[in-house]
C-alpha cells in the first residue's frame, strides 16, 4: 500500500473512530436525558414546580431604560414584601413562598435584568451600581409612599440589596423595615468559594481560573441536559435536593442568555461590598446552607458579626438554593421579620 493510501486510510478510519465516539456518546445522553425525565416525572414536587403562582404583572422601568418585569401578588392593601432573586434565577424561585406567603401579605416578585421576562440591559450595563438602581426603581414604584417593606434576597439578589442600600441611602431609610439574606456572600466570593477551593499556595490561580469561570458566556452545547442538570446539582444543590428541584434549577440556568450569564458573572466576581452592610441596620435574618459550594456559611457568619440587628441560621443538608431546598425555613423567617416589623403593634 502506498504511502498517500496510508495516509487516507489512517484519516478514514481516525474519522470513523471518532464519528463512533460521538454517537456513543450522544445515545449515552439521550438515555441518561431518557432516564432523568422519568425520575423527574416519578416526583411528587414535579406537578408542584410546574404550576408557577400568577400575580398581577408590572412593567417597570429602569433608570437607563431598561424595562423589568415584576409581578405583584397577594391583597393590595396587606404589608409589602420584596423578593430579589439570584444570578441565572427568576423570580419563580419564590415558588414556595409564594403559595405561603400572599394571603395575608403583599409580596412583590421582579426579574433582574436580562433574566425570566425582564428585558436585557437597554445599554449592556450589568454593573453592580446598574442593579441596585433597578432595585430602586422597582421600590419607588411597588411599595406605597409612605410604608415601608421587608426586602429579601437570595444570592445575587441579596447582594443587589446591600448595594441598593449603600447607592440609595434615603431610600432604604425610608422604605426597609427588615431584611432577609439568604444563600449569599458580600466579598471575597471566589476565595471562599468551595468550587474553586484548593492549597492556600495556588490562591492567585484559584481567583483568575474562578473568574474566567464566573465570566465564561459561551452558549451552552446543542444537547446539554444531562451534563448540565448534573452540573447544576453539583454547584449548587444539597444531598437531599429532588430530581424535581435538579431540573427547574436547570431549566433556569439554561435560559438565561449566554452573554448575559457571562456579564454577571463578571460582576460577581469582582463584588465587594462589605461596607454596604452598615446601611443595614434594621432587622436582618441571614441564612447560610451547610452544602452552600458557592456562597459557604462562612459569609453569613461574617455579615452576622457585622450586622447590629441580625439573627443567622444555618440549615443542614442544604446547598445554595434554600428557596427551594428548604423552603420552609425560608418562609418562616420572612414571616418572622413581617411580623415583627410590619404589623400594627395593638394596645
């Protein structure tokens, strides 16, 4: 056989070799994607988490013209409560407080900008300082002048407030009457993170390749699920976290639009905000998840020693999406701080 022949043969049977690893490994996800449906439709929260509480949708508009979307629920006349939700989240996170809550309270639900059916940065602004504007904007047009609401947030969602806080101070002193933090951190967010944990000796390394990470905004591959649903447990989901939980976290990291996943990483990652805490000196519940990988416990105990007025709580089994995964201590304790700052003191 010749030489150019070889060659040939070598390249056909290179490409069929790999043609060959392709379509194992494409049949390997589509059973796997097969075998996760089952399990997802086999539990009992499934039915639960596809039936999304309808509130009364409200356009808001942001200082540089961006459009986000809120949804109000409950009596218009009962106390305000504001739900901020995470990065790649929306505000169907608050999926169970929201069945508990809005009978008796007002709870407002919005979607950061570029998320769920908020619009996407009208001028690409992603920075921290834009985001607690939207906050604000969503505060001056939620809560009713003159009262004052409970503010909570998960994640990203509750580094918004701390921003908002220390950006908006005649606000959040007029409008805050207690806090609730939940799943989050205010610095040092990839130095702590147990993602990215390793010897103390590669600390520099750890921070840019979590950076890079946090930034990356490459459109996820064409078939997906099964790596990302387990990434997705993997990151940010406890032990005990359901089948059912593992794919609505899923399907809402993979909606969040590539670029617009990169801009807030990059904004995570260089988020530093310890000094925002002292325009926090209302009421404040911080909750940490023992299995949190993203935001560890240590960050609430850190905010806890700061805080004048807080109260920390740390859940066992549970990773970064308590919402969820223990939804009813999250409730309790934004019923808690409701009760003690909102209602009417009789006598």
């Amino acid at each position: 056989m010749s030489t150019t022949r070889q060659k040939e043969s070598g390249r056909l049977g290179a490409g069929m070799l790999a043609s060959a690893v392709v379509g194992a490994g494409v049949a390997a996800g589509t059973l796997m994607e097969g075998r996760d449906r089952r399990a997802v439709l086999a539990d009992p929260q499934h039915a639960e988490l596809a039936r999304a509480p309808q509130g009364r949708p409200l356009a808001v508009g942001a200082p540089d013209g961006t459009t986000l979307h809120a949804e109000v629920f409950g009596p218009d006349d009962a106390p305000t409560v504001v739900l901020a939700h995470g990065w790649l989240c929306t505000g169907r996170v608050w999926h169970h407080q929201l069945r508990a809550l809005t009978g008796d309270l007002r709870v407002v639900a919005w979607d950061l900008r570029g998320h769920g059916k908020s619009a996407r940065a009208a001028t690409g602004d992603y920075s921290t300082a834009a985001l607690a504007g939207d906050l604000a904007a969503v505060i001056d047009r939620t809560v009713p002048a003159g009262q004052q609401a409970v503010v909570v947030g998960h994640s990203m969602g509750a580094m918004v407030m701390v921003a908002w806080a220390d950006a908006h101070p005649e606000q959040a002193r007029a409008t805050l009457a207690g806090a609730v933090l939940v799943n989050t951190g205010v610095e040092q967010l990839v130095g702590r993170s147990r993602i990215f944990a390793g010897p103390a000796a590669l600390s520099t390394a750890r921070e840019a390749v979590g950076r890079r990470v946090l930034g990356w905004a490459a459109p996820w591959p064409s078939h997906p699920r099964p790596l990302v649903s387990r990434l997705v447990a993997a990151a940010v989901l406890g032990p005990d976290a359901s089948p059912a939980q593992v794919d609505f976290c899923t399907r809402m990291v993979m909606d969040v639009p590539a670029e617009v996943r990169g801009a807030f990483g990059a904004t995570l990652a260089s988020f530093d905000l310890a000094h925002g805490l002292e325009a926090l000196t209302v009421p404040t519940v911080v909750i940490a998840g023992e299995h949190d990988r993203l935001t560890p416990p240590v960050h609430a105990r850190a905010m806890a020693e700061v805080l004048p007025r807080a109260t920390l709580v740390e859940l066992p089994t549970v990773g970064h999406m308590a919402p969820l995964e223990s939804s009813a201590e999250v409730t309790g304790a934004i019923r808690v701080v409701a009760d003690l700052v909102l209602r009417p003191v009789a006598g």
